[in-house]
C-alpha cells in the first residue's frame, strides 16, 4: 500500500556477478521499493512522539499496532495508552526501550509488510541497535521526495565549504568500484569529467585546471606553487565523490532510459528533473543517512530539515569522519 517501485539497473548486467558498492549504493537488483511520503508520515509520527517523551523523563506504557491509529491528515496517532512518569532511572531505560522496539516492529510489519525500503531499514537498524538515538525521528529516510536533493545539497555544501577547508580527505578509490556497474561506468566516463587535473610538463606554476580545481576545493594556492599537492589531489578526488550523484547534468542515463522503454513500456526522450531525482534518490538511498551519521558523530544535530554545527568541532575529527564516509 506504501510502496512506490521503480526500475533501477539495467538488464544487462549479469546479476549472478559480484559488484562492489559505493557508499550509500544499493546492492545490483532490478527492482528496489523507496517508501511513499505517506508512508514517512506515519513513521515520523510514530517515532516522534517517543523521543519527546523520552526527552521529557517519560514514556508510554505498553502498546502494539492496535494502539496505533492513522488520523485524516495521515498523521500515526497513539490511543488506550498511558503516560508514565516518576519511575526510576532503571525502569524508565526499560519502559522506554521497551517502546521504542514495539515501534520498530509497527513499522517494519505493519506499515511496510515485513519489506521496509533500504533507508527505512536503515532508521530500523538504528533502532534496533539503539544507536543515534538523537536523530530517529529526523532521519533522512522521513524527508519529503521533494527535499531529499535539496538536503542533499546542503549537506554537500556544508561539507566543500564550512568543514572542508583545510581538511585532509583521505578516501578509497572510488572510481574503480563504479567499473562493475555498466550504468555507473558510463556516466564516470563521460568527456572530461571526474579526473584530477595533472601538471604539464616542466611548468612553473599552476595550469588553468588546477587552480580551478582549488577553487572547487575553496582553498587558495601557497605562495609559487607549481603543481597540486598530494593531499589537494586526494581532496578533489574526495570531492568528486560527492558531486558524482548530483551531477545529473552528466547523468543522462541512457542505457537506463533504454531498458525502461524496452522493459517496462516508458516512453519519451529523456528524463526530466523530477525523474533524475528519482533516479539518484533509488541508486544512492542511503548516501544522506551516511552523511547523517558523520554528521551526528562530530556532534552535529540534523534539526527538521537544517544542519547545524555544535562549536569545538577538530579538523583532525572532521577528517576521521570523512574517511569513515568513504
């Protein structure tokens, strides 16, 4: 009832084949299920409520899906339940884990029949590993199919140009992982695109291409420098990671639009903005709860849509967590 399907590989690919994946990438499947913003809806409200009880030094008592009813506007509501207050530090981390796993299992076998989208399994798997607690009811798989881009970029921009400055990105080599994905392989290697600017031979200052790929980077060249350094090279490398599934400029996607004309009866001659979303939004389903999570650990809070930064935050601890990014 909340699922929306959409084809998302090609049927060239041998699916007996082993692929590697990049960060965030789903596993090589034809058919993936994202969650509807309905569906959101009802986690988010099923969720939220918990955490403010738990930050209030409260909580429900016990409930099922019975208790759980779904209002007009489509919000989750919780009915026959009780609040419970004034119990001991070792009774409420009970009661409130005792809650928070009954709305792990209302989600994942009510709402989602017992097949949860991959970034809903992923808030699931927080859930039930009682990790991020902090950040369940804003986690990116609840955001509106509308704003999953424009988060996207705002946790992009936040990385290049609030915490990237300086910052030693030290990621594997990306670009090799995408060989084993017919589609992904093709938009890698469109003309001129996701390659580290190299030096001339014997030139005494930077080329035209490396002092734009600093400016990409928003770091300014040292005095008489000649060539990019290894970790100027390493960051763009780190960077281009990122703007890899935003690039939608390059990501036309042939072979794809091809299969869904062949396979699954779609017409046209390419695909518009809205269907470029959906296009990166089902590749890359849980690249916004990695940036989430990194975020979450050097102390920064993901607030109904904003990103905020806590002060005190190291360069050293900024690096770490972009190396567990990627």
């Amino acid at each position: 009832m909340y699922m929306d399907k959409i084809v998302a590989e090609s049927s060239i690919i041998n699916k007996d084949q082993t692929f590697s994946l990049l960060p965030g990438e789903l596993s090589q499947m034809e058919i993936h299920d994202i969650a509807t913003d309905a569906s959101k809806r009802i986690v988010r409200s099923i969720v939220k409520p918990l955490w403010e009880n738990w930050k209030k030094g409260q909580c429900y008592s016990d409930f099922d899906e019975k208790n759980i009813v779904v209002t007009d506007s489509g919000d989750a509501m919780y009915k026959d339940v009780q609040v419970l207050r004034n119990l001991t530090s070792e009774e409420f981390a009970q009661a409130t884990r005792k809650n928070f796993i009954a709305a792990h299992d209302i989600i994942s076998d009510v709402v989602y029949a017992r097949r949860p989208p991959a970034s809903i399994s992923h808030l699931l798997a927080l859930i039930r590993n009682d990790e991020f607690r902090e950040m369940w009811h804003v986690h990116t798989s609840l955001l509106n199919e509308v704003a999953y881009g424009g988060f996207y970029k705002q946790m992009y921009d936040n990385v290049k140009f609030v915490d990237g400055k300086g910052v030693e990105k030290t990621g594997i080599y990306w670009q090799f992982m995408v060989q084993d994905n017919v589609i992904l392989d093709e938009v890698l290697h469109f003309k001129n695109s996701y390659r580290p600017p190299l030096p001339n031979p014997n030139q005494m200052c930077l080329n035209n291409a490396e002092k734009m790929a600093l400016k990409d980077l928003g770091l300014e060249p040292v005095k008489i420098q000649k060539q990019l350094s290894d970790v100027q090279l390493r960051m763009y490398v780190a960077f281009q990671f990122l703007e890899f599934p935003r690039n939608t400029s390059a990501h036309r996607l042939d072979r794809l639009l091809w299969w869904l004309k062949h396979n699954a009866n779609i017409t046209g001659k390419g695909f518009n903005t809205n269907g470029m979303e959906r296009v990166v939004q089902v590749r890359f389903p849980i690249i916004l709860s990695h940036l989430q999570n990194q975020f979450y650990k050097l102390g920064r809070q993901s607030l109904e849509g904003r990103v905020t930064v806590s002060a005190g935050v190291s360069i050293r601890g900024a690096a770490a967590a972009w190396r567990m990014f990627l």
